[in-house]
C-alpha cells in the first residue's frame, strides 16, 4: 500500500509536470527536489514503526502534490489524511 501511493504520488508529479506517467515512464524525468523527498517513502524493514513512519512520508508527499494541484481539495483532506497516518 505504501509503495502503491508513493508511485501515485509520483504518477500525479509526472501529470503535473506534462510527462508520461503511464506505468512510470516519466518518473525519472521528475526534478530530484521532488523526488528526494519521497525516497523516505521507501519500507526499509518490516516492523510497525517503520511502515508508520513511510506511510507518514507519503501522506506529507502526497498533500504536498495535492497543494499544487488543488489547493481547496488538499486543505479538506489534510486532517483526515493527517489523522490516518497518525494511527
């Protein structure tokens, strides 16, 4: 799951951005200010705070996107999303 919203997050980057985001061809066209930060995104070992603290990474990364898309949008989603990831 959280490797699945990190390459959403990553597809809508690429969307923005006027690349292919297709099966993640444009990914490695994306300027690395926007990349870098979702490589915290990345599950380095499977225990429940590491998988919190990923899911956290992308949450952030995702309402980061969301915020330069649709700002009304991601302002109404922020605390429900905030909340998920703080489980």
């Amino acid at each position: 799951m959280i490797s699945g919203l990190r390459d959403h997050v990553l597809s809508l980057a690429c969307l923005r951005h006027g690349l292919s985001a297709l099966q993640g061809r444009g990914m490695d066209r994306l300027p690395a200010d926007l990349t870098a930060p979702l490589e915290g995104a990345l599950v380095q070992r499977l225990d429940k705070n590491e998988l919190r603290r990923a899911f956290r990474v992308a949450v952030s990364a995702l309402l980061t996107e969301m915020r330069l898309v649709n700002e009304p949008l991601a302002r109404r989603l922020q605390e429900p999303l905030t909340e998920l990831a703080a489980v």
